[in-house]
C-alpha cells in the first residue's frame, strides 16, 4: 500500500473536473433529479446528479456519513463534471427520509440503492453503463460502501473516505473512556434521525460483530479496485488499522492518510482531485 499527501488547491496536476466547468452540451445537458427510493417500511429522499453527453455514463453511489451533517455534494459535482452520475442519498429516518434510522436499515438501504442503479428502467432513464458503478462513502457511509460493494461482485471499485469501523467502537467500548466517548458522539448526532436511540444503535453493533467488521467487509470485497482515505485529526489510525485487513485479500488496495480533519475541512479540493482520478482510473470518460 502506498501513503501518499494531498495535491494542493493551485496544483497545476489537479484534474480539469474540479477546477473548470466543461463546455455545456445542448443536445444532452447536465441534470439533476430529485426522488423517492423506497426501502424496507420507509423510503428514502434521493437525488441523482446526470452527466452531460451522449451515450451510456458511469455511475457514482455517494453515501453519507452518521447523521450525515457532511453531505460531500462538491464531490457529487466534481464526479459529475468528469462525467459520471451520481446518486446520492437520505437513509431511512435521517433528515426526513420516512421510516426509522438504525445501522442495519442503512445498510439495507444503501444495497437497495446499488440494485436500484441495475433496474432496466433505471439503465434506461439514467443511460447507466453498469460494467462502472463505483461505491464511494464517507465515515459511517464508509462502512456501508464496504458492506454492499463485498455483497455485490459487480460493483466496479470502492472509496472510502475517513471510514467507520464499528469493530473498533465495540472494542474502545470496553473502557469508560471510550463508552463516554461514544455516547457523547451519537447523542449529539440523533436529532435528524428518526426512532434511533443510544442504547438501540449501540446494542445493533455489540450483538453483530459478524457483520459490523469494516475489516471484514474489505477483505470480502477482494482484488477489484480500493482506495481508503484517511484523516490524521479523524479516523486515520482506525484507516490504517483495516486497510492492513484489507491487503490480504486485495495487494494493490491503497491507502492514503491525509493530515486534515474527519471532514477534510481544509482539503475539500484535494479530496475531490483525489475521488475523480480513482474514478478515471475504474471507467475512462472524455471531457
């Protein structure tokens, strides 16, 4: 694995689609649609941002992170400048999605969402290639990416930005230090999110450890293209921690740990330079 810096905002190697706006195309604009997904008992808001240009387009699944304060929509736009869709979305019970917020309906919804890009009604609507649909999410959105793109063996690549490890939350559990911690972070996090409380999401990621193993999950996913990107100030010792799990299933998985926060506050320029060369590298697209 390789650990690399962050390219900086006046380098002149960053990628024309996050520095400049392509030349419009008449006949097949940009767009953007805004929707209903239904999941499970609930639904979830959505929005797919569709890129200019004839033809078929790579697609992009962008989830957030817990509750999802930090959307990543500059990442939406600069993936869809370099020529691919991008779906984005509320999971149930967040941010007025109907139904109930847990870990385990996010990751249902985040899955319903991968098979809703596969729908011939879909491919159609949106012109998918689905030979490049990319899976990128951020913190808790992370772990979820992980978790759909191990159980489906046609998603082309995965990123994931500042990852959430529940396995690592269950083990700093264990001390009062680490549980107070914890505690601090959900509750400060339920108001947008629906029917979830401390004890419920806590209880869903001690009684399923099976599942809630973001290194687990990776080295499930295999030898298909991996870039993990971590935050000093954030998760990166956690980053680091699973992209090690991962490099036993996956050798050229790559992982980068960026001196910045979990939000990557001051490096917003670089992160998107950094998901749209991943995305070049899995699906080519003229610009």
């Amino acid at each position: 694995m390789s650990l690399a810096g962050p390219l900086s905002a006046k380098d002149p190697a960053i990628h024309p689609a996050v520095s400049s706006d392509p030349a419009p195309d008449a006949a097949y604009p940009a767009g953007m649609n805004a929707f209903v997904l239904p999941s499970g008992d609930g639904a979830m808001n959505a929005v797919m941002y569709t890129a200019a240009g004839a033809g078929l387009h790579p697609t992009l699944l962008l989830l957030h992170g817990f509750p999802g304060n930090e959307q990543n929509l500059d990442l939406a736009q600069a993936a869809r400048r370099a020529g691919w869709n991008v779906l984005t979305l509320h999971y149930r019970g967040s941010w007025g999605s109907p139904g109930t917020f847990s870990f385990g309906n996010a990751s249902d919804d985040a899955f319903a969402a991968l098979q809703f890009l596969q729908q011939a009604s879909t491919i159609a609507k949106y012109r998918i290639d689905t030979s490049a649909i990319v899976v990128a999410g951020h913190s808790m959105g992370g772990f979820m990416a992980a978790d759909i793109a191990a159980a489906e063996p046609r998603v082309a690549g995965l990123f994931l930005i500042d990852p959430w490890d529940p396995a690592q939350t269950v083990a700093a559990l264990s001390t009062a230090q680490g549980e107070a911690a914890w505690k601090a972070e959900v509750e400060s996090d339920l108001p947008p999110l629906h029917g979830a409380t401390y004890d419920r999401l806590t209880a869903e990621i001690k009684g399923n450890g099976d599942k809630f193993d973001l290194g687990r999950r990776l080295a499930g996913y295999g030898r298909r293209p991996l870039t993990i990107l971590g935050a000093e100030k954030g998760l990166g010792a956690d980053a680091r921690k699973v992209a090690a799990d991962a490099q036993g299933a996956n050798p050229n998985a790559r992982l980068m740990v960026w001196p910045t926060d979990h939000s990557f506050s001051d490096k917003r320029i670089a992160l998107a330079d950094a998901l749209v060369r991943f995305l070049s590298g899995v699906a080519p697209t003229i610009r």
